[in-house]
C-alpha cells in the first residue's frame, strides 16, 4: 500500500521535501534511510531516462526550450515515482551499504547521520578526477538581471591556508547543497563549487550595507520579481567582452540555506536554465550556466569547470 505522507512520493519540485527528509533521518533513522536510499534510485533513474531523450532526435513542431524543460521535470517525477512504487533493487542494495557505515541501530545527534553516509556516497559517484593545472583561477564576474558579481578566487594548488578556508566553507554549505541537488538533479559538489566561484570560498561574500552577511554566495541579482531585502555594491561585467565596474543591487537571505533554496528555486523554475537541470558533467554543467546568461564573463564556464575538477574541492569535501 503506497503511504501517503512518503519524501519520495511528493512533488518533485517541492521544497520542504529535502528537509522533511533530514528531519526523518533524525528521528528516525531506519526509515529516513530506506527513502533516502529510494530517492538516491530516482536518481539513477532518472539519468537512465536522460541518457534515452539524449539518444532521441527531437526535432518536432513543440520542441523547445520550454519543453525540453517540463519534459525534464516530468522524467524527475516519473523516476521518483518508480523508484517508490516499482523498485529495481538498487534501493535495498543502497540502504544496506549506507547502514552498515552509518550504523542506524546506533544512530543520534551525536554521531554522523545516515544522511552524511548517502553525501560521501553521492560524492564517491559523481567526483571526477582533477584535470586542472596547479594555478590559481582569476575571479569572474557576471552581469545577468539575476545572477551578478563572481568574485572568486578557485585557487587549485596545495596551500594549506586555502585548503583550510575551503574546508570551512564546505562544512558550512554542504548540508545545503546536499538539499539543493535533490531540487535540481545536479551532484552536490558542483552546486558547492559554484557557490565557491561566486563567492571567493566565502571570503567575498556579499554584504550589507553595514558589514553583515547577506549570505548570497551565488550573486543572484534583485531583479523586478525579487521583494525581500536588498543590498547595493559595486560589481564587475563585461560588455561585449570588455570589464566595467557598476553599482547593482543583490538579493539578501537570512542564512545559506535560504540562499540554496532560492538558488535551486532559480534554475528550477527559468525554461532558460532547463539545460542545467540534472546536469551530471561537470563541463557541460558550467557551459550550460553560461550559455543560459548566468554570467557575462567570457571565461566563467572554464572558471567554474576547474574549480569542480580541481583538488582544492577535491580535499575539502574528503575531509568534510
């Protein structure tokens, strides 16, 4: 009998669903495990569908932009959905390997959850190996009506004072990030590595007016359909390829989990970005941003696919 109230059987673009999902996995961690493990299966079916549109030609009268994105939200669903009631056995496979390194008969606040397990299992599935040069990444910029400012610095190399800075900012957004995939299909740690672009590995966070946080680590402009709060700063983008400094204003949140929902909400809910939406390479993921107007500069999909590949996210998400 299909329950009622199970994470896996609601909508996919419902945004409580991740959290409800956490919340689950600390009260009960034998059942938030087996939809976890549910969901990791829609996953995989989902990409299995992806991979049969891909091979497919569509070139009808109502293909579009527009379409390609409903029709990849409509797979998300059917995936979930078949995941919960038409199992291939991926899941039990899933729940048992995470329990036993999880531990659920013992499970509490007090250690790692089963959610860390199904992270660094996620993470095991989707890292690619780094392909980057051992150089520092200049930072990039973006002049979108929603997406703004990049200032990043996705450094590569081995210093220890980077690797520390990357390791904090990675224990302070990967929970989010984790929530925001199940939002979009993308893999976790590329929404980290463009959060680590846009922000400087949170060392040029955007602030408000009075040095406060403003916890938009993603540079998502205030544009017309945006009323919660604000704050204005200067900004670099480029017209027809030539750098300008302006002022802009961007959006402000109350914390990094409200700055991921919006993120996710963004991709989510714009035909523009239906490229993006459950994007597994890392390259086509950056270029995709790109081509989408997230950002003007020129090199911002090159920037973001290094940092992704690069060993700076590489030894942080190890070791958060």
């Amino acid at each position: 009998m299909k329950s009622t109230d199970a994470i896996t059987n609601r909508l996919i673009l419902d945004q409580a669903a991740a959290a409800d999902l956490r919340t689950k996995l600390r009260q009960d961690p034998q059942a938030g495990l087996k939809q976890a493990a549910q969901q990791f299966e829609g996953m995989l079916l989902h990409l299995m569908l992806k991979s049969m549109r891909d091979a497919t030609q569509s070139n009808g009268l109502l293909d579009s932009e527009q379409s390609r994105f409903f029709t990849s939200i409509g797979d998300q669903q059917l995936a979930q959905n078949l995941a919960s009631q038409a199992p291939l056995g991926f899941a039990a496979m899933i729940e048992r390997q995470l329990a036993r390194q999880a531990n659920v008969a013992q499970a509490d606040i007090a250690v790692p959850s089963p959610l860390d397990a199904l992270q660094q299992s996620l993470l095991s599935r989707h890292a690619t190996p780094p392909t980057v040069p051992a150089r520092p990444v200049s930072p990039s910029n973006s002049a979108e009506p929603v997406a703004g400012k990049a200032a990043a610095n996705g450094v590569v190399g081995g210093a220890a004072g980077a690797s520390t800075g990357a390791r904090a900012f990675v224990d302070r957004v990967w929970p989010h990030a984790v929530e925001a995939a199940a939002l979009t299909g993308v893999p976790p740690h590329f929404l980290v590595a463009h959060s680590a672009l846009e922000s400087g590995w949170g060392k040029r966070e955007i602030r408000r007016a009075d040095g406060s946080p403003s916890f938009n680590i993603f540079g998502i402009k205030a544009g017309r359909g945006w009323s919660g709060p604000t704050t204005e700063v200067q900004t670099t983008e480029f017209v027809n390829g030539v750098a300008q400094s302006e002022r802009a204003k961007f959006r402000v949140y109350g914390s990094y989990a409200e700055a991921f929902r919006d993120y996710a909400q963004l991709l989510s809910s714009k035909p523009r970005f239906a490229g993006v939406i459950g994007q597994q390479n890392a390259v086509q993921f950056a270029r995709s941003l790109q081509q989408a107007g997230y950002a003007t500069d020129p090199m911002y999909a090159d920037k973001l696919a290094r940092i992704i590949g690069g060993a700076t996210l590489r030894q942080a998400l190890t070791v958060a």
